[in-house]
C-alpha cells in the first residue's frame, strides 16, 4: 500500500492568524478529508467552505476521483457544510467517536476539469 500524499490548508485573517486548517490525505485516486476545523470566533464566515473547495480544487487537479469523509451524526454544522459542496451520505460506522456517537460517512464523486468546464478544448 503506497503511503500517499497530505495537503494541509491553512486560513489566515488580514493579520496572520491561522483561523481555519484543513487537511486532505490522497492515496492513489482516491481523496480524504481527514480535518477541518474553524477557529470559534471566526467561524460562520465562510472560511470552513473555502477550505473545502480549496481541498476540492486539489483533489480535481490532481485526477483524484472520489473524496471520503467522516463526521459526527450531531455535527449538523459540517454536515450541512459537506452537502452545500455536494457530499452525500454513503454510510455509517457504528461508535466511531468516543461516548458510542456514530460516524456519517460522506462521499464526493469528483468531476475531471474538463467536465466542469465545458468550454475547454484541452481534453
Ligand atoms: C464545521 C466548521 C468547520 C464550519 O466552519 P465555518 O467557517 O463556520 O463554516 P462556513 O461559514 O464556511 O459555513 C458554511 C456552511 O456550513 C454550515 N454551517 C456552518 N456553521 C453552521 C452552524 N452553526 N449552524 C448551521 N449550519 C452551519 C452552513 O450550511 C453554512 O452555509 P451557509 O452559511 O450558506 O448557511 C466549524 O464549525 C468548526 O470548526 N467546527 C468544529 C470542528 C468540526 O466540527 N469540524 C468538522 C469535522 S468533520
């Protein structure tokens, strides 16, 4: 099994703070979102999904075919995050997190460049 590759993304605000991070682990074609987490007092500003679609943006660069996630089934936040980037729910792992919290398991079929942009000649 090869090792893979990990990205980490971080966020800064205007005065260099790291406010969000973001790590994605690629084995293959295949992607994982293994973090992510806001700073509290910056969050519901848009910095989480910007960290996503900044992952989102390497996975497509870089051929990934299918990015998996998980998350507490209580994190009504991230989830509600994941699903505005098209994540859906593919499973469950039982007591996943400590205190017997189940994981949704979430995935993401990536489109290749070329499908997203249509006008592109280059594929
Ligand atoms: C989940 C988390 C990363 C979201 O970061 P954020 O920067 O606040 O998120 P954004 O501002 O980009 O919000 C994007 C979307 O997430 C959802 N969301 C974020 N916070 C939410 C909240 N408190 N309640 C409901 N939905 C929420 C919404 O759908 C939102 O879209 P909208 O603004 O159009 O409604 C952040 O709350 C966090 O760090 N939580 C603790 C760590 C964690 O749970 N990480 C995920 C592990 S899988």
């Amino acid at each position: 099994m090869p090792m893979g590759q990990r990205d980490f993304v971080v966020a800064e605000d205007l005065v260099p703070e790291v406010v969000g991070v973001g790590c994605l682990r690629q084995v293959l074609d295949e992607g994982s979102i293994t973090y992510l987490a806001v700073s509290e007092g910056s969050r519901r500003r848009g910095i989480g999904s910007i960290v996503v679609a900044d992952l989102l943006a390497r996975c497509s660069a870089r051929g990934i075919k299918r990015v998996t996630l998980e998350v507490a089934e209580e994190n009504s936040s991230a989830i509600s995050l994941y699903k505005n980037h098209r994540f859906e729910i593919i499973g469950r792992r039982k007591n996943y997190y400590a205190g017997n919290v189940d994981a949704l398991v979430m995935s993401l079929q990536i489109e290749s460049p070329c499908e997203i942009d249509s006008e592109s000649t280059a594929c």
